[in-house]
C-alpha cells in the first residue's frame, strides 16, 4: 500500500514507522521544517528551551516498550525535578511517584529519532487532498500538486485543521467538529543567574500560569538558566492575539510574583504563542478511519492527549491499515 501522511508529530511518524516496518510505502508531508511537531525545542542565540512538550510518563505497554528503547538510546531519559504547587496561599511541595521522561539533549529528538529512515517532506504544507480512480493525490498550499498516488491517507493535523481534508466523510467531519484545541502561550526566558526557588518546576493553580520548568534541570541541558513559563488555559485563550512581548513581560512578572523575587535580570526572553496546544477534552477513540475512502485521522486530540497517546493514536491507525493491507 502507498500511504500518504500528513504532519511529522509523533503520531504521524508513529504511524509511519510501523507501516514501513510492515512493508509499506510511506510518504509523510510535513509544514514545518523538521519533525516533532508540539514536542520540540528552540534553540536562541546559545540558549535552549522545550517551550511545547515539558515531560512525558508512559503508562501502557507499547509506549514503555519504545520509552525503554529510547532510554537504551541516550534519546531519553528520566527527570526528576523538585515540583511546586502554587496557588493563593504560597508554594508547597509536590511529592508524587510519576516517573517523568525527557527527550536528551531535547524534547525534539523524539521526533527526530522516529523520522529515521523514512521520507519526510519537510515545509510541505498539504492545503488540499482528493480521490480520483481509489487512489489520493495531495496538493500543496500553492495549490500544485504533490507528486504521487496514495491508496490511503493519514491526517494527524489538528481538528480544526482536519476537517478541511474531510469534505467527502460527512459523519467524521461532524464528529470532528466537536473537538477543540486550546491555546497556550509559552515564554522562553535566560537568566544572568539562577533564580533563587528550590523549586525546578511548579504547578501553577491560580492567576495568569499554568506551568513553569527550570529547563536546564533537565537532564543533557546546557547549565545557563533557562526556563520555560506556560500561561494558563483562560488566560491564554483571553490574550490570544497579545503582542509576544508583553505577554513574556507579564508572565515572567507573574512569576517572580509568586516564587517572591524581586531582582532578576534576563538575558533572552520571548514568547511563542501554541494556538492549538492540547484538546479539551481529548477523545478516547484511539484513531478515526473512514473506511470506504481509507482515510485515518489521527493524534493526540484523538487518544486522551499528551505524548504517549499521540504515539499510540498513530500506532493504532498503522495497525488498521496493516490490517486491511
Ligand atoms: C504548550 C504545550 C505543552 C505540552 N505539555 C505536554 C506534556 O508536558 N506532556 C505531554 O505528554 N504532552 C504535552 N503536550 C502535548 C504533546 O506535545 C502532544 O500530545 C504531542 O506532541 C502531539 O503529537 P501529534 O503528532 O498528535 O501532533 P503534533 O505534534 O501537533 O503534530 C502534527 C504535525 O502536523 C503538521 N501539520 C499540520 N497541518 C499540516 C498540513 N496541512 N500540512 C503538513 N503538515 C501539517 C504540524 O506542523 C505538526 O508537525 C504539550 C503541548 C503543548 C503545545
């Protein structure tokens, strides 16, 4: 089988790993210009920073087996920060027993090590795609068209993006019309010295935040203080089109607000604004297929959110198709 997929996340390269293994031809087109998709780094003028994806736990069998892989690799490996929770009445300390995992020397190179040996498309963005004689042809957002004929098609774009590839699946284009993707606003900050917190990464329950991590206490990071800042759902929603400057200016505010600093001096800050973080809710479906016009919509927003469930939302998808195959 010729599969085309759109979008080189975990899902899509998920997906396309195991239909190659399964001795299929895959080709994976890719807006951006590498893989990865939410589960990436930025790198800025020597500084490093996972401003989507900050961890991930693994929980199910598949997923273990390939976080067990990626740890024997050097890809992953565990974090294990000291947490806060914050809210009205101060810090506290957060004892749990998740086990937290980490791509090394950053969350990109998940992506990067599941992209291995297959053909990805990169600054391939898919703005159209249709079915003429059972097979696929895809056409680029300039409206050329992409070379090749598929006999299936993958779609691991958000819902709100999804549903354009869909006109010819009604029923999944009505299911997935109900799904919606917050936003989230991330900002990348690099201090002249390490913030004075005993504290490497806070839950945050109230005000503006949601999240802030101490990057460089992941492990494989460089040493210079780095941290990642995540507004909150409603604040980010409410903010979404805010410049990225006073967004990182008000955050880091809020922090300094809450850890009780009062001096701090940074030497690169930004923001980056995710207008389709995570899915609320997710759905529990694993994977969508329309099976008359062998198309799969898949990813995290897919199979209860995060990580391990865009891995295995692209897993199951792959699994369909070998099926049928
Ligand atoms: C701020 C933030 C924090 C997060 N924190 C965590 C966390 O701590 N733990 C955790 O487990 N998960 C976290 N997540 C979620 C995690 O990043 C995702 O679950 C996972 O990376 C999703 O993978 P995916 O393949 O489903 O989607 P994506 O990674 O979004 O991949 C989809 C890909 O499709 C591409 N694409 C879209 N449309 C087109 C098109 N038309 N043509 C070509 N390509 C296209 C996109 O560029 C993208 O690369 C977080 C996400 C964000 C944004």
């Amino acid at each position: 089988m010729r599969v085309a997929i759109i979008g080189a996340g975990l899902s899509g390269l998920a997906c396309a790993q195991t239909l190659t293994q399964g001795g299929h031809q895959v080709s994976v087109f890719e807006k951006a210009r590498g893989p990865g998709g939410r589960a990436s780094r930025r790198r800025q003028n020597g500084f490093e920073f996972d401003h989507g994806a900050q961890y991930f736990t693994a929980r199910g069998a598949d997923f273990q087996s390939r976080v067990d892989r990626w740890a024997a690799a050097g890809v992953a490996a565990p974090w294990t920060p000291r947490i806060g929770v914050a809210d009205e009445r101060g810090v506290r300390d957060k004892h749990d027993h998740t086990r937290r995992w980490v791509g090394t020397p950053g969350m990109s190179t998940l992506g990067r090590d599941l992209a291995a040996g297959l053909t990805i498309h990169n600054q391939a963005r898919i703005g159209r795609a249709h079915r003429s004689a059972d097979e696929w042809v895809l056409h680029d957002d300039t409206g050329a068209t992409r070379q090749g004929r598929y006999d299936a098609l993958v779609i691991t774009a958000p819902p709100e993006q999804a549903v354009a590839f869909l006109d010819h699946a009604p029923q999944l284009q009505a299911r997935i019309s109900r799904v919606a993707m917050n936003p989230c606003w991330a900002v990348m900050a690099s201090f002249e010295t390490p913030l004075c917190t005993d504290h490497d990464a806070l839950f945050v329950n109230t005000g503006h935040l949601s999240w802030a991590a101490r990057n460089n206490s992941k492990p494989g990071r460089p040493e210079t203080e780095c941290w990642v800042l995540h507004g909150s759902r409603d604040w980010s929603r409410a903010h979404l089109e805010a410049e990225p400057d006073w967004v990182a200016d008000t955050l880091l505010r809020e922090l300094a607000q809450r850890l009780e600093i009062e001096r701090y001096a940074t030497t690169w800050l930004a923001a980056h604004r995710w207008r389709f973080a995570l899915a609320d809710p997710a759905l529990e479906a694993g994977y969508l297929v329309d099976p008359a016009s062998r198309t799969l919509v898949c990813g995290d927003w897919c199979n209860g959110s995060r990580i391990e469930g865009a891995y295995g939302s692209g897993l199951s998808a792959a699994r369909w198709l070998i099926d049928i195959g």
